[in-house]
C-alpha cells in the first residue's frame, strides 16, 4: 500500500472533463459562479490547499476528480490519506449536508455508510478492486423551530460543513452550492478568533443585541454608498455597491456595483455585479448573476441568469404542499427532496409583468415572456358608464352590469 507520507507529497491529481453544460444558461461547470467566484477557481484553490500537483493527462497514480466538483482541500486531503495509494472510490458520509445536496447528481449511489461518488476516484494503476474511502463533512447542526404550517415541520433544519463536497449538474446545484460556500469560511475561523471578532463587534457596537452585533459584522468594500436608514447585517459587499433608504442586507454577498433599491430586502442570497433589486422588492435564499434585475414583489430560492430581468407583477411559485418538487436532468424528472423551490431564468431572458411561474421550472436562455394579448386591456370603448361595472374580455370591455334605472 506505501508509505502515507510518500503519498502525500507525490500525489497527482487530474481533473475530468464532464462535458456537462448547466441548464438553462448552456455554461460548462467550470464557469457556474460560487459567491461570485467560478467553480474552476472554487477547485484550483482545493488542489492547491490539498497539497496536488495538477496534471494535464490520467497517468496512475493519480487522483481523479469531474471538472464539476464543488468542494475543499481539506477533503480532498482526507480522501487521498485515506486512499493511501490504493485504488479507491469517495464515499460522502451519511450527514444531514450530504442528504440536502446528493438529489439529481449522476453517479451517486447510496450505500450503508453514506453515498458513493463514482467519479471521485483514486487510481493506482494497479487495476485492483476499489476500496471505499468515508469522507465526513464535519458538519455542525442547528435546528430552528419554525411556526410554518406551509412546509408541513416544525422545525428548519440547517447545515454547517466544514467540508462541502457536491458535484454541480443542474441549476438547483448552483443554488445549493451558493447557500453551503460560506460555511467554509466559518468553520474554517479557529474559535478564538471568532471570538475575538464577535467582541470587537460587539464593543463597537455598545450593545450585546444580537441584531446590533451583525450590523458590525459586515465587510464593505470602497465606495459604496449606504443610505442611513439602510440596514445591513453580516454582509459583504462588494466595491461601489449602492444600498437606498430603508433597504436591508443581511447575511447575503453583493458584488462590485450591485444596488438595492428604496424598500428592497436581500436575504441570504448573493447578488452578482451590477445586479439590481428594484424598489420594495425582496430576495431570499436567491442567487443573481451578475446585471441581472429582479423586479417581482417576491423571489425565494430561484437563480437568475446574466442580464435576466424579472418584472413587477411577474412571481415565481416556490412551494408544493404535498410532494417534493421535480426537476427534470438527461431526460428524465429526478425529485429534489425538497417542497421549497423557486425557478431558474436563463442568460438574458425577460418575464413580462403578470406571469406566474410553476415551482421548479426553468426558462432557457434569450427568453421572452409576456402574459396573452387577450388578458391586456388594451381597447377602452365610450358610454359604457352606464352599464359598471366592466370585464376585459378579448383587450377590450365587456360590460357586466344592467343600465342605471332612468332618474338616477
């Protein structure tokens, strides 16, 4: 099998092309963004803090990864000690993380101990039967009670990893993988230094509220202009990120000229550059490329295309009462094992106002949606008063009530 350590300082590591394009946007894996960051950058940075050397071709020995990997070095690093030369195969432990994020990715398989990735692999050239190699996540659990009768639980089960892995097929994956990125930095923070940060905010802020804590707990970037009246809490934003009155942040990343307009509220999302939220408009669990526009009263748990644009009045459905919602991926409708999703909206597509979108639909890139002619009143004919109230039919009135009787 060899010496561990020999191994950890000569391992190699070839990335697999997938040939994968993400739907609807027709973008390879490497170019979904992260936090604003490509998915090839998120795995350049995981094979350098791994300690691997990068190669061009697959010559054993040699770690195998699919150029759809979303994922640490600390990960990587346990799967090839554990690997230890020999011909393995990653298996993602049994976790609360890894049953939220394993739904609709092709060649992962359940198994006793967790779920196998086929395509995470180490191979030794020796053509010998693969062992399975557990790797855990090192996730830290919250459970928060929720009164919500709409997602049929009482309470909301959340997920901190240390060690993220997923592989990235479909859109519901950049979703995911947006809402799991900053978890590693914050499992990554030694606790002394986090308690260090959380002091100084809260000495800064004068207060041990916890709200008023958060709200010192931002990095913000130059030139931004933040109206006073604005609220932001444990944000980051971006250069020239410009945030209007009453506006709120909170626990979202807004990237170089992203805005916020008067009354808008972005939650737990991240927002692309030079993306806008219209005035009174409000983002949850969301992520938008960037120069996207999202003008719906509400959006939760959608991803939105380059340069997409949503419109007021236009809303996208984001919950089944009875089932988990379906996707389709290669054909097929896999279920997300979620009732709570929204839409994804395509590089470029424009949804007119007053069109309502089914759970978990996706609109391909370059789209133009607008509600039927037939339901726009477009033709206003006179001396109809008499006869209120009226009805569109066809873009035009059909009145609905009798003549006013004579003398009124």
């Amino acid at each position: 099998r060899g010496d561990v350590t020999a191994v950890r300082t000569a391992v190699r590591v070839f990335v697999e092309p997938s040939g994968r394009r993400i739907e609807p946007f027709d973008d390879p894996p490497g170019e979904v963004l992260i936090g604003n960051r490509r998915l090839a950058d998120w795995l350049d940075a995981a094979i350098r803090e791994a300690g691997l050397t990068r190669v061009e071709t697959l010559t054993p020995p040699c770690l195998v990864v699919p150029d759809t990997l979303f994922t640490t070095g600390g990960a990587l690093r346990m799967f090839v000690d554990g690997a230890a030369g020999r011909d393995a195969v990653l298996v993602l432990k049994q976790t609360r993380v890894a049953r939220n994020t394993v739904p609709i990715q092709p060649g992962v398989t359940e198994i006793e101990t967790g779920w196998r990735f086929e395509a995470i692999r180490f191979v030794s050239g020796r053509d010998e039967a693969p062992v399975d190699v557990v790797v855990d996540p090192d996730e830290k659990l919250l459970d928060l009670p929720v009164a919500n009768p709409y997602l049929g639980t009482e309470k909301l089960e959340l997920s901190f990893p240390r060690h993220p892995l997923m592989t990235v097929h479909h859109w519901v994956h950049i979703l995911w993988a947006n809402q799991l990125y900053g978890s590693i930095e914050l499992r990554s923070t030694p606790p002394w230094r986090m308690g260090l940060r959380l002091a100084w905010a809260a000495l800064r802020a004068l207060s041990l509220n916890k709200w008023k804590v958060l709200g010192k707990l931002n990095r913000i970037g130059k030139g931004c202009d933040i109206h006073p009246t604005a609220v932001v809490e444990g944000a980051t934003l971006g250069d020239g990120v410009r945030i209007g009155p009453f506006a709120r942040v909170l626990l979202s990343t807004l990237g170089d000229g992203a805005e916020v307009m008067p009354g808008a509220m972005v939650e737990l999302s991240t927002v692309g550059e030079r993306a806008v939220i219209s005035e009174k408009c409000m983002i949850r669990f969301s992520v938008l490329y960037p120069e996207a526009v999202v003008s719906q009263y509400l959006m939760q748990q959608c991803v939105l295309g380059r340069r997409a644009v949503t419109t007021g009045g236009s809303f996208s459905i984001d919950l089944n009462f009875d089932h988990p919602i379906r996707v389709p991926l290669d054909g097929k409708l896999h279920s997300t094992g979620t009732k709570f999703l929204g839409s994804a909206f395509g590089h470029r597509c424009r949804v007119g106002t007053g069109f309502w979108m089914a759970s978990g639909r996706m609109v391909p890139n370059d789209y133009f949606l607008v509600r039927h002619p037939d339901l726009v009143l477009s033709k206003l004919p006179p001396g109809l008063a008499e006869l209120n109230p009226q009805a569109v039919d066809g873009r035009t009135l059909t009145p609905l009530g009798l003549p006013k009787p004579s003398g009124d």
